[in-house]
C-alpha cells in the first residue's frame, strides 16, 4: 500500500505539471479571475483525469496485458514526456494584469472550460495510460491500483488549489518572466523523468 502511495503523488505532482496549456491557464485565470475562478478550472481537469482514468482502467480489461507492453510503454512513453518538456522549455507566457478579480464570475463556466481543455488534450491520456501501464507492473491488486489513483487526484487538486490560491494572492508580484522560469523548470523536471523511463526500459529490454 505505501508503494501505492508513493507512485499515486508521484503521478498527481506529474500531472498537475504536465499539461502546459492547462497549467498556465489555471494560473493565468487565477491571476485575472480570483481564486474562485481558478479552483473552478482545476476541479474541472479533475472530473476530466477520472473520466480518462475509467476509460483508461475500463479500456485494459479487454486486453491481456504482456510484459512486452512495458517495453513499448516505457520507450513511446518516454519520447512523449520528452517533447513536452521541450515544448515547456521554448514555450512563452502573457497575462492581463488590467483584469478585475474581484467581478461576478460563472464558476460552471470555468469548470467546463478546464473539463474541455483537459480532455481534449492529447497529452492527458496518453499520460494516463503510461501511468496505467507502469501501476499494472507495480500493483497486483484493484483495490490498490485504485488507491494509487485516488492518491494521484487528491494529490493534483491540493497542488492545484494552492496554485490558485497563491496565484491570486500574489497577483501583482507574479511577472510572466518568473512564469516563463517555472515553465522551463517544469520542463526540466520532465526531460529528467523522461530521460530515466526511456533509459530504464532500454537498460531493462534491449
């Protein structure tokens, strides 16, 4: 169960960062919008990563898995993860600080708006199908397979509530030049993992 744990923040804290144009805008709404707005927005991917968590989970039991899936999973997977983290690294950012956060906001509408940005990502599946891949090789059990992604969404809306939060606090000291710096340290982060998945699946098969 701890190995549950582990692997479900370890996702959650991949995910919250994987998406670029989902994690600006959560922050970029936060920013113009308010806290509210924002949070909105991130409850909104969360219903959209648990409806492409059951597509991914209902999806498997009509496939037996083989360990050579791994190989494949580990290898595509990783040259996925690559070039998003170097589409983070060239990627820039703008905000409208002449916004007022403080106005009447349609919450639906921001929780909509994050549902349809997730989902119509093609990022955000594969991303979960990798993750399936690697908790089919770690976990045994449902009950544990379905912890692991209970840990990974709580863990991705605590990130994202606090992105929010401090994003609309500190509105006015966050310039899009530190925004493009954390773009580029996300990017880092994933190159590096990226760079261990597709080096320990070569290192393991070939």
């Amino acid at each position: 169960m701890f190995e549950a744990i582990l692997l479900g923040m370890g996702a959650g804290l991949i995910s919250s960062f994987l998406t670029g144009p989902v994690f600006f805008a959560m922050i970029k709404t936060s920013i113009e919008r308010g806290f509210k707005a924002g949070f909105s927005l991130a409850i909104g991917v969360i219903i959209s990563d648990i409806v492409l968590i059951g597509l991914v989970l209902f999806g498997s039991q009509f496939l037996k898995y083989q360990d050579s899936f791994d190989k494949y999973v580990g290898i595509i997977g990783g040259i996925f993860l690559l070039a998003v983290g170097i589409y983070y690294l060239l990627s820039k950012v703008s905000i409208n600080y002449d916004t007022d956060p403080l106005s009447k906001i349609n919450k639906r509408g921001y929780l909509l708006k994050g549902f349809l940005m997730c989902i119509l990502t093609p990022s955000t599946l594969m991303f979960w199908i990798i993750v399936s891949g690697i908790i089919s090789v770690k976990l045994d059990k449902l009950d544990e397979k379905l912890f692991c992604f209970f840990i990974a969404m709580a863990t991705q809306l605590t990130i994202d509530g606090f992105k929010s939060y401090y994003s609309s606090k500190l509105r006015h000291r966050i310039k899009e030049d530190t925004l493009s710096k954390l773009n580029k340290v996300a990017g880092v982060i994933i190159i590096l993992f990226a760079s261990w998945l597709i080096y320990k699946t070569y290192h393991q098969y070939y």
